[in-house]
C-alpha cells in the first residue's frame, strides 16, 4: 500500500506508531481518521524501524488488525520509493538526507541530470564530477553517506519481519559493509559471527530464504545454540552421544522429515573439534571457552596446593600480645570472654587509627 509519512505517535527501541495518508481505497472505514480533511485517506501503522521521510513515498505490506486502539495496519515489511519528479528529488537531496549534499548543489544536479539523478547515483557517480563545486574528496564523502544510508535503509527493510533492532542492524552493516543485505539473503547463518545472533533468529531468516537445511554454517550454529543451553542449565559439558542427538532433533524441528542427518551433525562437530572452537575428552564434549576455564582453575588449584605458606614474620608474637590484652580486659569488665574479643577488637581499631 503506496504511503506518505504524516507524523509519529510513539517510537521507541525500534518499534514505532506512525500515522501515514494513502489513496488506496482498501483502508477499512474503521481505519480511517474522522479528523483528516485533505486527500486520501489518514491512518496509523504499526511496526518496527518504519520510516519517516516526509519526502518520499513508501510501499507497505501487512494486514489491517484491531486491538484496543482501533484498527491499525501491522507492518511486515516495506519498500521506501524514491520520489520521481524533479522537484521531489531536488527536496529529498537538499533535505539532509545524503551527508555533503545541500540545497545549492542539489539544485546543480537536478538541473543537470533532472529525473535520472538517482540513476546517476547508483550507476554512474563519477558524473557528479561535473558539477561545480564537487571535487574528488566531497564526492567520497557524499557517496560514501549515500550507500551507507541506502543500504541500511534496504537492509532495516528487510529484516523488519524478523523482530532485528536497528542496534543489530547497524552491526550487520558495520560488520558486511555493502554487501550485507546480499550476506542476509544467500549467507544468513554468517551472521552468527556477529555477538548478539542467536541460531533460532537466524534460522529463521535462512528458512525464508529457501537455504539449504543441512548447511554446514546452520549445523555449526545449532551446535553453539545448543551448548549455550547446556551452559544455561549449569552444566560444564554435555555427554557427546546425547548432545549430537540433541542437535539433529533441533536442526530437524519444523519440518516433515529428516532434512539433516546425525552423521552430518557428526562430521560438523568433529571439524569443530579440529579447529578447537569445540573440546572432546572421555566422553564429555566442551564448549572453549568452558574448558579453557576448567583447565585453567585446575591449574591454580594446583598451583596452591604445591605452594609453601610462610606466615608473616611475628604473627605468634601478635597472637600471643592479643590474647593478653583479651584476658585483662575481661576481668576488668567481669563478662564473657566474648565481649573481652569485641572489646579487644574496639581497643586494636582505635590504635591502628591513631597510629
């Protein structure tokens, strides 16, 4: 449903509540503001990471629900459609939109490519040469911005279904560069390198995407899902044959049959041994990092255990001056030898502080 943002009723970590104005007729009555007198029809979305540019117009697709505020139209996903006359890219350049482009030099463009500008951004950039003022360094920059915002646009676009914070999505970017939405799409088990993907998240994507089930990539990453259980309930390691059996049930619910084999899930965690992101021994089978922590305290175990304890020079001699003054000062206040230790201690505190 083609959109153009009005304004922003609540947002926050990513979740939003927007008012947009359509034409389409297929907004239910129920939808519609009593409120709006201009053209179209005014209505709230809901969603995550929605956009917000009052300059272009944005294709949403979701299904009309009611809850307690009325009927809403709940965002799935969307697709930010760039304006197409001169005069709205002209206002979506000088907007601030692309970092290094302001008003003045997106006039200067538009006068000169009109409504092949976006084309000559994504096609042809080395033609902004031409216009007065851009010189190589501002070029970089105003390319470098115009990707960025582009591509993280069209990346937040794309996984808005799947529940991805702009915080995650950001990393994404960070971490792929301009090639992340194609990493999402053919590659979505890489994203388990990246701190804070979980494999049921991933796994997810990767469905969508039609990818291979017994992808070496999404076995690994079970097998990490699965121990990361382990550690959550308190357990060191987890027994080889029951966890490998773990693993294949995992990696095979939701689907009809068998669509990944335990030899497969066999041969992934015998690499992962191999590699050592994995530790096997008598039976037990370690996540690294545990079994770098178990070995290491044994180490100081007995690291302690061989070392010789050599009491500070004249402890017997401070022992033995404490016990005097214990024995004084419970005669002098005729109690129990407990209050003579709480008023050794009292006596010892005032001159250590005076000291």
């Amino acid at each position: 449903m083609k959109s153009k943002f009005v304004k922003t009723v609540y947002e926050k970590n990513g979740f939003c509540i927007y008012v947009y104005v359509t034409e389409a007729e297929s907004v239910p009555q129920a939808a519609r503001s009593n409120y709006y007198k201009g053209p179209g029809y005014e209505f709230t979305a809901i969603g995550n990471n929605l956009p917000a540019n009052k300059l272009s117009e944005v294709d949403l697709h979701g299904d009309w629900e009611k809850n307690s505020h009325g009927v809403q139209f709940k965002v799935d996903y969307f697709e930010e459609i760039r304006p197409q006359s001169v005069e709205g890219i002209e206002s979506y350049l000088a907007s601030g939109m692309v970092k290094g482009i302001g008003p003045k030099t997106a006039k200067l463009i538009v006068e000169k490519y009109g409504t092949r500008t976006f084309e000559i951004l994504d096609d042809y950039p080395e033609s902004l040469l031409e216009i007065k003022g851009i010189t190589r360094k501002k070029l970089d920059k105003i390319l470098s911005a115009y990707q960025d915002s582009h591509a993280v646009r069209d990346l937040a676009a794309y996984l808005t279904p799947f529940k991805v914070t702009p915080k995650k999505i950001r990393k994404i970017y960070e971490h792929f560069g301009n090639a992340a939405l194609d990493v999402v799409k053919n590659q979505p088990f890489a994203l388990c390198e990246i701190s804070g993907f979980g494999f049921l998240t991933v796994d997810e994507i990767a469905r969508a995407n039609h990818c291979r089930p017994n992808e070496p990539l999404r076995i690994e990453g079970c097998i990490g899902y699965c121990m990361e259980l382990e550690m959550q309930n308190g357990n060191l390691y987890a027994d080889k044959q029951k966890f490998q059996k773990q693993v294949h049930e995992q990696l095979n619910r939701g689907y009809a049959e068998e669509v990944v084999t335990e030899v497969e899930v066999y041969k992934v965690m015998y690499q992962m041994v191999h590699d050592k992101a994995l530790y096997y021994e008598d039976g037990a089978l370690y996540s690294a990092k545990l079994y770098h922590f178990e070995t290491q305290a044994a180490k100081d175990l007995a690291t302690l255990l061989v070392q010789t304890y050599m009491p500070p020079a004249g402890l017997e001699d401070l022992i033995t001056q404490a016990q005097g003054f214990e024995a004084v000062i419970v005669r002098q206040a005729g109690g129990s030898s407990k209050e003579g230790i709480h008023k050794s201690g009292e006596y010892y505190h005032r001159r250590s502080r005076h000291r």
